[in-house]
C-alpha cells in the first residue's frame, strides 16, 4: 500500500454482494384480460412468455411467470376464486365493455390485488379519465401494441416489490423517473428498461462463469416511477444514497395541484443536498429549457425526434452507462476511454491529473462502478470524497487497491424461426430476427391462426385456403441496419424524399442474409412483394394504413441479379418511414418517429405469369361493416371491393365491382345495361416482369403495368370472371364470347358458383371480426384454374375502429334549414364540438376537372396550417376524394388532408361520381374518427349550403379553394348506423 493512502484507508476489507438474496418477490401468475387479438398479438407475435423464460433462464431462476389470458370478466372471477394471480393486466375489452370496466369489477371483488390498466388514447378515454379514480389502480398505460411494455410492466412492478430489501441488502442503484404522462412514461419506460437490460447483458460478461454472470444480472440499476413532487422527495428521502439520477418532467402535480415548476422545485432541493447527482429535466415546453440549463440541470426535449437518442447519451455521459470517458476538463475531448473494470485497473496511474481531478471531485468514478453492478467498490470509494482526501496519486492507489482487491475475491470461491435446413416449399412462415413482426405481420400470423382454427375454411374440394409463403425480417434488423450504415441523419433531415432513398440505396444490408434470402426465392418460385410492417402500422388501435412503401420484384433464373433487387427493395421500405409523408402522418397521429420501427415481409405475389407480366385472377377488400348498404343488404353482412389483377388497383381508388358477401347475385353495377357499361373495369395493375435492375424510386409503383382489359382478354385471365357485352342485341351474356367488349362482372363466380368465393369471404369476415372483436377490413387476392381449382390468400387483416361516443338526439330529426351540410350516406359515428373552419373548393361556373391535380398543392399548404396548430377543419369538394384518376376527383393522399375531422363529396349538374369506394381512406377515417359525408344536391340527395360559405370573409383564399371560420365551433353528428350525418350552423 503506497504511503501516501492515509491509515483509515489503507486497510479495508469489501464486502461482497450476495446477488443470489437479491429480487427475490417476483411476479409469478400473471391474469391478462384481454381481447383475441391482443392475447394473440402478446403470445405469437410479442412471445411475452418467451421473453420472460428466457430473461429468467439467464437470471438463474427456477420458476418464470406463467400468463393466464382470459376474455371476459366472469373468466377473470373464476381464475382469481381459484388460482394465486400476483398481477392482473386488463387490456382494451370489448364492444360491451372497456378496461376501465373490466379493472373495476376485478378491484371491487378483489381489492388487494395489484391491478394494471391499459388503454388505447382518445379524447374520449382522456375525457373519461379526468373524472376516473385511478388511485385504485397500480399503475395506469397507453396501450399501442407494444408488446415490450408487457415486459416493461413486470419490471417496474417488481422493482417496486424489491427496492427496499435489494437496496439495503446490496446497495444497488435506482433511477428516479418523475412523470404523470400516462402516454409518455408508456413510451419511454420500454426504452429505460431495454437499454438498461441490454447494459447490464452485456456487464455481466465480466463474471468469471455463466453462473456468476446471471447471478450479477439481478442487481441492474431499478426503475421507480413517480408521479407527484411529494412522491418523488419520499423515494429520494429514503434512498438518497442509492439513486443514480433523476429524470423529472417540468410540469406535475405539487401539493395536489398542477405546478408548472414542480420539476425545477424538486431538482432545486435535491441539488441542495448532493452537488453531483445527475439530474435532468424532460419537458414538451421548449421554454424550459432556458431556465433549466441556467441552474445547471440536463434539459431533453419530449417533442424532439431523436429524445430516445439523447436520454441514452445523457445515461452514458453522465449516470455511468457505457465505456468510461475520461475528459479534458476544459475542452470536454475524451483522452482515454476505458470497457471493463480490468481496463480501469490497468490504466489508473496513466491518466492525466486535471482529468483524474475532475472525474473524482464529481464521483463519476463510483457512480460508474454503481451502474455495472460493482457494488462494493463504488460503496468504498463514494466514502473517499475529494474533500476529505484532496490527494490525487492516493485516490489512484486505493482505487487500484480496491480493483484489485475485489478482483481476488470474485476469484474465490414460438412463429418460426428461420432455418434454411429446414425452409422449403412446404414451409410457409418464418422471422428472421428478435425484434417485432411489424402490424402487417402480426396481422398475416393473426390470419394464419384464424385458418388453423377453423378447418371448414378448407372444405371445398379442389380449393386451399391459406396465407401466401411469407418471410418476415423483424424490426430488430431494421435497428441494426440503421445504426451500421449512420442513416439517422440524413433520414430525420429535411432531405428530399429522392434523396434520402439516395442515402438508403448506398447503405448496405447485413451480408448473412443472402444464403437466407436464396433459399426462400428456391421455396417460393414466384415473385416476391417486399412489404411494409410497421410497428405502428395496422396496430390494433392506431393503424397506418397504406402509408409506407410496397415493392414488387420479378422471379429471376439469375439468383444474383434477384438478390440485388431484393436489397434495394427492403431499402427502400425502410427509406419510406422518413418521406414527407411518412413524417406529416406522425405528425397528425401525435407519435415520435423514432417509436416507429420497421419490420419487412417478403411474401409470396399471388397470380401468374402472363407474357411479360404477372398478376392474380381476382383481388379483393373485405369489410365487415357496409356503410353503404343498397337494397336489401344490411351494414353487419359486410361489403367486398373486387377487380382483376393487383390488389394495389382498388387501394389506389380504381373503379371496381362492389358485392355483399350475403348478397353475390344482386350487384348494383351489372344491374342495367348503362351503369354495366359506365362502372365496368376497364384498366388493371400487373407486375412488369421484364423489368430488371436496381433504378429503385420513391414511387414503388415503377414497375408496376397499368394495363387495359383487352391485355387480359389476350392472356386468357378471363375465363369466370367476365361478361360480354353483345351490341346486337344491346344486351350483356354471362361468360366470354367472340367480339363484344369485355365486362369485368365476376358472373361465373358470384351468380353461377364456379368457385366459393362469396362463403369463404362471408367465413374471413365473420372469423376475423369475431376473433378481433371488432370491425375488420381484410385483404385477399385468388386464382382460379381452368378446372375451377383454385387458390384463396388472405394477404392482411386489420381492425376498423369505431368510436363509441353516444349521440344525444336523432340525426334523422333534424331539420334541414338547422344544416350547413346533410348527408343520407356518411361514413363515421359520433359527436363533434371542437371545429371552427371549413375549407371548400370553389364550384363557380369555370369549375373543371382538369384542374384538380393544382387544388392538391393548395389544400396540402392549408393541411400543414392546420396542423401545425393542432386544429381540424371541415373539407369540401366535387368527386371523389383520393381517387387516382383526376378525372373522377381531386387525387390528394391521406396526409395531404389529415387534419381534416369531416371530408365531404359533393356533385355539381355536369359533375356526378359515384361515392368512393375501396381506398385506404376507409381505413385512416375510422381510426382517427373522421367523418365522410357523401351529398348529392343534385340528385336531391342531402343539404349543402355553399351560399352560406361564400358570403362569409374568406381568411385564405387561392386560385381553387377557400377557407373560412365560424365565431363559434360547429356542431357536428354522425350516425353509423343510420348512415346520417350533419353539420349544423349556429343557433344564434
């Protein structure tokens, strides 16, 4: 022992830290109340029960939680009279109840147990909480599909359970996170734990065996989370020495009332005390962050995009996290950095002294001990403080002392995964990856499932019903991929749409997965859809519909030049989650871009090879509501949208054969010869199968062939799904004959039975609904063989939401002269109170189609207007909204307009288009609860009073459209059942 080291110092001993005592309460039955979907979702998909096995494996325990799932609350009751359940998680129930009802049953019959609730955020769920008692409950989260918050759950719950014990008897660490956002602590403790259970894998390498290495993971700093001023200084009082850092909002409530500076208040009376405690303050108010780094706290900002980003630089530069940075003091440039205790040991004599100085004077050296678990190291050296030991070559000698001391004494003493042994043509689903399946994915496994447990979908002779062969790369890849290649930049840039797929197209993908991706264009023989699979995407409660990018590549001989293109597709799709559009969605559906993680699916392209291009027989939308029910059909018997070819054609707005499953022999469009005539398809989409190389655009439709019928007529698709029309004698024959043009009718199919398609449509849309326990939109694509064989897919399933609200007065009682706009054919339920603006196209006597592509740029300008002030509108104009051909309407994309609450189509004497139908429009509108009104004025058909509009003072008025305001917001009502709608003027 050098002399320098005072006596007190010289002789120690370190305690070791038995890490078998410590997290000893665990969470061991967990309940989950929850919906098909969900319970679904958390075992296929999210593997809730894996991840935990496996967590467990590591940890050294015996005896992981077993996950109990259950639908009803009368289910719950049973299992809780019955079995010892340590955690109740109620999740989004059903249309007869929420998680609200479902939580308060279980605590009114079992009121010691700890209860969790998770809900999907609407404003009429934070209306409800505002006047809800949630002091009965543990903890209440903003449920999104995550399924990593399930994980993140279990962990707060039993880091609470063991704080006390673990910290006496160990001495380990905790962060303190002071938060009231329900949706913002839902978000970001997944994050916490994830990054502090990734540290603390990749420390325990530092163990001598696996045994002591699992053993030392369960000392990982904890997480506790307060939400008032008062709780945060009780954690604080009672375990002050043990605390890591604080991450506090700015605003909480302080003394049972909000304080807009409670924050600061709090970091104001712990810096009091401890000079060095990291302490940060997270705030959506950019104000704050003036007045926080004036008093030397860390600010992070919640709105940024990149928050996730800076909280972990924050962890690692100033909580311990990561490899120790020894800097200059003065220029803050690293001079050495150093990975393993090891290290630290063998370069403590070599660091300069003012560095040395300014890491010690601060206890970063302990603190960083504390964060790997080093518990009695970092006890024994946070005693030695440079003010009562100012001697630098001393604190160098007892912090090697002490390594090397503690050093002698640890001396002492399932979806499938893809194999390419095993994929092959009759394998049909695997993952590559960890991470998530992404929405789509979900939905397709979903799918998957709905067929294996209902065998009569295959009861036809001759006929398979199935998903196509499909290979998801998980989101975890997607992390990898833009971590490796640095694209965070340029990608969170204001950078072209081109450009950054410029940026994406250069980067590469992980060289392992070519053997991979061989084998599967050797199982599947077909050309490949490279799709999107968002997290957020099609998710149960916030889908993202049609949003991101599809590409299609070719079945090539040359596994090379396949391979080449694969890549560039996958890049693309992942280029797509930072377009503009991309970007202007997040926005509107209030999410951080970097909550949004990318899965890929290579899935099977449904059809044959014809010529040079290649495309199914029929493709399909399926909804199981029908909010335009015609004749005899009602709203539950659910609508289809049919056409020839790819599916990509009726999404896009193409005019296509509307048929009620129930109902497949009364079809509005072949009814009369005219409307035959008039609605028939008459283009399609085909995949350009000649089209080879790597010239990837923004566009993914670029090598997709828009292509006439009669191109059909030459391949010989239309065999059963024809008519043709005989001039003669002005009359329309089922099935294909010589001469006459061609109608795309489905006849053979839906009025002759050729092949069952209208029972296995009426079979998805009853099983996904049921299993859903909502609404259901469903995609599907089929190919019938001349010996009337055939294949149905089911490409994708995702939840129509509706919302709940109650109207108070019947819509259909209302009076006309009370109305701005009526509509007898709405899309949309529910009340709204909170719209002031209307913006409309003008519809003067210059109007004319030609100039609708120029009213998108100006209504896209006024979009991000309103966005940016969080305001809604009323949208108003002739056609169809989003339809692809101009001709029948304006063709914007969804967020060009989505700040709109109520889209309207209305018709002028010259100008009258059906309603839309078949969009991903649908889709945005009920998730987000979007009113669609259809008016027909012309025809009688419902009330615009445009008169009213144009004698107000415009506030912004271009070339082709106007925007005015009322004093007082309108008040708007939609009736889903009824189909009614109305937007009402002022009383006054």
């Amino acid at each position: 022992m050098n002399d320098s080291v005072p006596s007190q110092w010289r002789n120690f001993l370190l305690k070791d830290v038995t890490f078998v005592n410590l997290m000893m309460r665990r969470i061991y039955n967990v309940l989950i109340v929850a919906n098909p979907y969900d319970a679904f979702m958390l075992e296929d998909d999210g593997r809730v029960e894996e991840k935990i096995f496996n967590e467990y494996m590591e940890l050294g325990l015996r005896y992981p939680p077993t996950f109990t799932q259950v639908s009803t609350t009368e289910e719950a009751t049973r299992i809780l009279q019955s079995t010892p359940i340590d955690l109740v998680i109620c999740m989004p129930g059903t249309a007869d109840n929420d998680a609200f009802t479902v939580a308060h049953n279980i605590k009114d019959a079992f009121p010691d147990i700890h209860c969790i609730v998770l809900t999907p955020f609407s404003h009429g769920i934070t209306r409800r909480m505002e006047n809800e008692d949630l002091s009965i409950f543990d903890y209440v989260f903003c449920w999104l599909g995550n399924t990593n918050l399930i994980m993140s759950i279990i962990k707060l719950m039993e880091d609470k359970m063991n704080l006390e014990h673990d910290i006496i008897e160990g001495g380990v660490q905790m962060i303190l996170l002071v938060e009231d956002s329900i949706r913002f602590y839902s978000s970001i403790l997944p994050n916490l734990y994830s990054y502090i259970l990734e540290q603390n894998k990749h420390l325990s390498f530092e163990a001598l065996n696996r045994h002591a290495a699992t053993l030392r993971m369960r000392g990982r700093p904890k997480v506790v989370l307060a939400r008032t001023y008062e709780e945060a200084m009780d954690y604080y009082n009672r375990f002050a020495d043990n605390i890591l850092g604080v991450i506090s909002d700015a605003r909480y409530p302080k003394g049972g009332v909000k304080d807009a500076e409670a924050g600061l208040k709090l970091l104001r009376e712990i810096r009091k005390r401890d000079p060095y405690l990291p302490l940060i303050v997270e705030s959506s108010e950019s104000s704050n962050r003036e007045k926080t780094e004036r008093e030397g706290f860390r600010f992070v900002d919640k709105n940024s995009k990149v928050m996730g980003i800076d909280l972990r630089h924050i962890f690692e530069e100033h909580m311990g996290f990561g490899d120790f940075i020894f800097r200059d003091p003065l220029t803050r440039q690293e001079i050495m950095r150093v990975h393993s205790l090891k290290e630290l040991q063998d370069n403590i004599f070599k660091i300069p002294d003012d560095s040395f100085r300014f890491h010690v004077s601060r206890n970063h050296m302990s603190r960083w001990l504390s964060a790997r678990s080093i518990f009695p190291i970092s006890e024994f050296l946070k005693n030695i403080t440079w003010d009562k030991l100012q001697d630098l070559q001393a604190h160098r000698q007892i912090i090697f002392d002490a390594i090397v001391q503690y050093r002698k004494m640890k001396n002492i003493g399932v979806v499938a995964v893809f194999d390419r042994l095993k994929f092959d043509q009759y394998a049909h689903f695997a993952r590559i990856g960890e991470g998530s399946l992404g929405g789509k994915g979900r939905g397709l496994a979903f799918l998957d499932h709905i067929i294996k447990m209902h065998p009569d979908f295959n009861q036809y002779e001759g006929v398979k019903v199935q998903i196509p062969k499909t290979l998801v790369l998980c989101t975890d890849l997607f992390d990898q991929f833009m971590d490796e290649n640095n694209l965070y930049d340029v990608a969170l840039s204001d950078a072209t749409d081109e450009e950054i797929l410029h940026s994406f197209l250069k980067a590469k993908l992980p060289e392992r997965l070519r053997d991979d991706f061989i084998t599967f264009f050797d199982a599947t023989k077909s050309p490949i859809a490279i799709r999107s699979s968002s997290l957020l995407e099609d998710s149960h409660y916030q889908p993202f519909a049609g949003i991101y990018s599809t590409y299609m590549i070719p079945s090539l001989d040359d596994k090379q030049v396949m391979l080449q293109m694969l890549a560039c597709a996958i890049k693309g799709v992942y280029a797509s989650v930072f377009y503009h559009d991309s970007k202007a969605y997040m926005t509107a559906t209030r999410n951080l871009i970097d909550q949004e993680k990318m899965a890929v699916i290579l899935q099977e392209v449904v059809g044959k090879q014809y010529d040079t291009h290649y495309y199914p027989k029929i493709s399909g939308v399926l909804r199981s509501l029908n909010y335009y029910p015609i004749g005899n059909e009602k709203a539950e018997e659910g609508i289809a949208s049919l056409a020839l070819g790819l599916g990509k054609y009726i999404v896009d707005g193409g005019q296509t054969l509307r048929v009620s499953p129930y109902h497949p022999r009364h079809v509005l469009q072949t009814s009369e010869l005219e409307k035959a005539l008039r609605e028939t398809q008459t283009q399609f989409y085909a995949l350009d199968t000649a089209h080879v190389g790597q010239d990837f655009q923004v566009d993914d439709g670029f090598n997709i062939l828009k292509l006439d019928v009669k191109s059909a007529e030459k391949d010989g698709s239309l065999q059963y799904i024809a008519s043709t029309y005989d001039p003669n004698n002005q009359m329309i024959r089922d099935g294909l004959y010589d001469g006459g043009r061609k109608i795309i009718s489905f006849c053979s199919v839906l009025q002759h039975d050729v092949f069952p398609l209208a029972p296995i449509m009426q079979m998805a849309m009853n099983y996904g609904a049921e299993s859903m326990r909502c609404p259901v939109e469903i995609e599907f694509a089929c190919d019938i063989n001349a010996d009337r064989t055939g294949e149905f897919y089911l490409l994708q399933i995702r939840p129509i939401v509706d919302s709940k609200q109650m109207l108070d007065e019947d819509v259909v009682a209302i009076a006309d002269e009370r109305c701005l706009l009526r509509s007898h054919n709405s899309l949309g339920h529910g009340i709204m109170d909170d719209v002031c603006d209307v913006v409309y196209v003008k519809t003067n006597a210059s109007f004319t189609a030609k100039n609708n592509p120029a009213i998108v740029g100006e209504i896209e300008k006024l979009n991000e207007q309103f966005l940016s002030r969080g305001q809604g509108y009323v949208l108003i104009g002739p056609g169809r909204w989003g339809s692809s051909d101009p001709w029948l309407g304006i063709p914007v994309k969804w967020p060009q307009i989505s700040g709109a609450k109520v889209i309207v189509e209305t018709t002028l004497n010259n100008y009258r288009i059906d309603p839309s139908q078949g969009t991903h429009f649908f889709q945005n509108l009920t998730s987000f609860g979007v009113g669609y009104f259809t008016i027909d004025e012309v025809g009688g058909n419902g009330v615009f009073r445009q008169d009213v509009l144009d004698a107000m003072p415009a506030v912004e008025e271009t070339t082709y459209v106007r925007h005015v305001r009322f004093d007082a917001p309108l008040r708007i009502l939609m009736d889903g059942q009824k189909q009614e709608g109305v937007v009402l003027l002022s009383e006054t």
